[in-house]
C-alpha cells in the first residue's frame, strides 16, 4: 500500500501516520489487507521527522496542481485527506478558504482519476456542513445547509467525492468529524478551539477563556476515538456504505458546563477555576449553528466508536500529556 | 437596471429577455423598481439580433474569467445564470460538465463580490439536485443527494450561492426548475429532452422516440410558466425567502403515457402513433432518479405557477410554433 496523509504535518495526521505505521497493513480498495509500503505526509509544514524507512514528507500547497501529481503517484492506494483552513480563519477569508478546503479538495480528487486504480479516498468532513432547522439528533441523511463558509466547503467537498465514487474515480468516504478535543499545543483558529483550550490551558497552569455560554452543547470526540474512526472508514467494505458516502461519526454530547465540571472532578477546582468566561459573539455565532447531538447509526453499524464520557477524555489527554 | 442573461442565446434566455424587455423595469436588491437600461445577453454562440436599443451581446465561455469580467461590469444589478451543460451530457463528458456547470459559476458568483453593489443573483437549479430514497412529494428541504454529475454540479452552484448570499456578497435565489416542455427546436443532450421531442416532432409530422417505460411520471412546466417563474424568483424580496436560498420551482406531475393521451385528445391519434417506444437504459438510468412531485411550498406562496394540465402545455405549444 501506499498511502498518502494530507494535512500530515498537523496534530491529527500525525496521531494518524503513528497508528497506521503501528498496524502495517491496510485493506485496499479490492478488500485486501496489504502491507504498508510507504505512508507519505504532506503538509504546508515539515512534518516530525520519522526513522521509519516508509515514511515520506513532501512540503507543499495542494491548490497548486503540480504539488497534488507529486503527491498522488500513479501507484496510490489510498488518501486521507485531512488538510484544512479551519471554520473561524476560513470565515475570516472566503478566499482562503476556498483555496485550501475546495480547490485543493478538487484538484486532489481529480488527480484520483488519473492513478492505475481508483483509490480509498477518506474526507474529513465536519459537522459543520449541518446548519439552521435540523432533526435531534441529526441523521445521516438530515438535509445539508451549512452556515458558514468552512461547512460550505466541506459540503461541496462531499459532493464532488461521492459523483466521483458513483462515477468509479475513487473509492470515497466522507466522514463528519465531532468536534476534536483535547487537541495538544496552541489554540487554532477553529471556532471550537476554546473546547480544547478549556481543558488544556488550566491543566498546564494557565488561564483559559471559554467564549460561549455554559449551557452550550458540543458534539466531541477524543483525538485517539477519531484516528480509530477515520481507521474504520477506510477499511470499512464498499458494500456496507450508504449510497450517499457522508457519514455522521459517533461522539457524545456535552455541554460547556458539563466540561468544567468534569474537569474539576478529574484535576480539582483550582484548575476548574482557570476558566473565564468571556463571551465572543463571533464565535458563538459559528458555534451555535453546529447540531449537538447525532444519530451516528451508519457510523456506529460500521463499527466507528465514540467515548464513554468526557472524564475519560481528560484522563487520556492527561495521560499523553504526561508521555509527550 | 442592468441585468445579465447567461445562456441568452439559448431557447430558455430568448423568452427571459423578450419577457424582460416587454416589462421594461424590474426590482433591484434594495426592493426598489427601475427602469431597464440595458440587457446584457452572453453565450458561446451568438444570440438572436435584437433591434431594441438596450439589448447587447457578447460571445464567449464564461469559465473564461476574462469574458466573465467584461460581462459583469461594476454596474451590474442583476443576474440570470441559466448557462448550462445539459444533463446526458455532462454525464458523458465529465470535465466539460465540471467546467461550465461549476467553474463559471463559480467565476460568475466571485465575481459579483467586485461590483459596486451586491447584485441579485438568480440561479437556474434543477430538479437533478435531488435522487436516491425521497419523501413523496419532495419538499424543499430535503437532503440533496444528486445521482448524476449534473445535479452534483447544480447542488454545487446551490451551496456557494447560499454561502456568498449569507455574506452579503450577492442577494441569491436558486430555483430548481422541472423539466420544460414543449422545447421548441432540435433534440439536446438533456436526459429529458425526449420528453419536448414525444410531442413537438409528431405535431410537426415527424416520428419521435420515446426511451422510458409509459408509467415514467415526470415534473413538468411550460416555457412560459418557467419565465414567469424566474421572474418571480428575481422580484421576491429577500425577506420572503428561506434562509437556505434553494427553491423547488411548481410544477405537474404527468406519466409519459398520460402525455400522449394528452397529444391524441389535442391532436388526433394519427399524430400520438408517430411516438415509437425504444426503450434506452442509459436515458432511463438518469431520469429514474429524478423525482416526479414536488411539494413548492415555497414557490407557491412567492407566487410561483404551475401549469393547469398538460393539454394546456400543448395547446400553448401549438399556439407558439405557429407564431414562430
């Protein structure tokens, strides 16, 4: 297999890149398991230097054609396209955002067309395709009318990549992530970066500022819950998806409240005290139109997991933090 | 007003202009009526010669962005986007659907956000956004999951309209229309386009082939209707519509076969022989997914029309043809 990670050098192509060399073996788009012959990170960054001989970094935009035909060599077998302007920069710069999550989405897509075989090709979507009046919990099929630019995006992405699968380009699956917590390092852009921020920043000794209401409900999933998902959706049959290949992925429910007061019962109220709460009207407007809760059942039947609870999720964020 | 027509020199943009220069005025986005100063026509041919003074033609492609700039001078108020590559041929030629249907409408939309103001922005969606499992009637909001690369497309130009209207770069209204009948002209490669062919060649003498099975039901509207229609999407005024910009456009729902019962009762039983059934997988395959019965609410209480009844449909055809 040769396999092929977008946004390779970020937090979550990095967790990816580590649990697919620890396996060695993937299942290609016939539906059989082969050993990993090169595993290859492109990112706008240099990705953490790797001594294992099948890693590969190519350094590189992806809306620039000629970087995406480096990438994607005739012999790819799969792609975990990850790379992304986040919701709060690619709301902040339409034309940013169309450049990264649309163009570079098309061009890597079209480039499938081109390769000995149709490729596996796993899309990161968001729930952020989902927006205004919606069913709770939110089906797989529930209609798509994104609120903001960076759902627009992913939206579009989801189209293109299931015309491309029914045409037999590629071998697509679009999977709606859960907002990711607790990401490691710095805030990011996303407009759910505070939901890490909250729990990360008072662990570490440091003041965090929560910029929407307590009684606000997210749909989240641990960092090691998604690599296992995105796992799930690559190796999942092509006869087990549904004839639209976008995928509600299982998460749990929590409201911003709920969060804290885990995190005082997991550290103690010292560190639970570290929050502030400072709203920001520009990001409870992107944060407020994300449904909370999801009927993940196409997710679920696949095998996709979401965590027990949140406690669990402190516990593992402090774990790693502890071996980092 | 200075006002656009995209596709101006095709059958559907030849009635929009007649019926826009008849008016004379139209609202722009600030809800206000204004005089029309000019009628701008673009298509890759040249458009019918217009004597009337306000009419102005130009040829080119508009995933040209350079035609896309001389077309949408700053001044421009208005636009109707009705260029498109049909159906069964986007379907047979993927790059060139992806290229007129998406790239210049996409050049079109980004173009807008340089005018002096946002213009009002009218779409010409289509039915095709919608396939696989759907409630019957089909509302508004139903999810889009499209079965043909050109309803992909359309889906695609529904999404960035709605993204650039809630940014406030353009006042957008996509409208998905039904299939219109009775086309005049030659056979197009739309996978509908039988269904004008089943009842404009047998009136005109001529045999005709129809490749769908009899109980194929089919959402249908007039010419006419589909003008007035547009024209009502473009004077509704934004507070009127729903908050994601895509609106499915009244219509009937008439069987094949009930369409040449309505051909024999209007023109005799010779003329209803002349249809030959040959039944054509490739034709079936794309129209089946199309749904037959729309729930307009939306439409409808915009004031958007449907055709009485079929005969009707017909009759308005014959009264055209011998206009013509």
């Amino acid at each position: 297999m040769r396999v092929v990670i977008t946004g390779g050098a970020g937090f979550l192509g990095t967790r990816l890149a580590r649990e697919i060399l620890r396996r060695g073996r993937l299942t290609d788009a016939r539906g059989n398991a082969q050993p990993l012959r090169e595993l290859v990170l492109v990112d706008i960054v240099a990705p953490v230097e790797s001594a294992d001989p099948r890693v590969r970094s190519i350094v590189g935009a992806l809306d620039d054609r000629s970087i995406v035909d480096a990438v994607l060599t005739p012999d790819t077998d799969s792609v975990f396209h990850l790379a992304a302007v986040v919701s709060a920069e690619a709301e902040a710069n339409f034309d940013v955002g169309m450049r990264v999550n649309l163009d570079a989405t098309r061009n890597l897509l079209e480039r499938c067309r081109t390769l000995n075989a149709p490729p596996k090709f796993v899309f990161a979507s968001s729930l952020a395709v989902f927006g205004g009046r919606l069913p709770d919990p939110v089906p797989d099929d529930a209609p798509v009318t994104p609120r903001s630019s960076y759902g627009t995006q992913k939206a579009v992405g989801e189209l293109l990549l299931n015309d491309m699968s029914r045409r037999g380009f590629i071998d697509g699956r679009a999977l709606r992530l859960p907002t990711i917590v607790v990401r490691p390092g710095k805030p990011n852009r996303a407009a759910s970066s505070f939901a890490s921020g909250i729990i990360r920043e008072p662990l570490a000794g440091v003041e965090a500022v929560c910029p929407v209401a307590p009684e606000t409900r997210m749909w989240l999933q641990s960092p090691g819950a998604v690599v296992d998902n995105l796992l799930v959706g690559h190796e999942s049959r092509s006869a087990d998806l549904p004839m639209f290949r976008a995928i509600n992925v299982p998460g749990i429910s929590v409201a911003v409240r709920e969060m804290i007061d885990a995190l005082r019962d997991v550290a103690g109220a010292d560190v639970a005290e570290r929050v502030q709460w400072r709203f920001d009207p520009v990001i409870d407007a992107i944060v407020a139109t994300w449904p909370s809760r999801f009927d993940a059942r196409i997710g679920s039947a696949l095998g996709m997991r979401a965590d027990a609870d949140f406690s669990g999720i402190i516990c593992a964020h402090i774990a790693e933090a502890g071996r980092a």
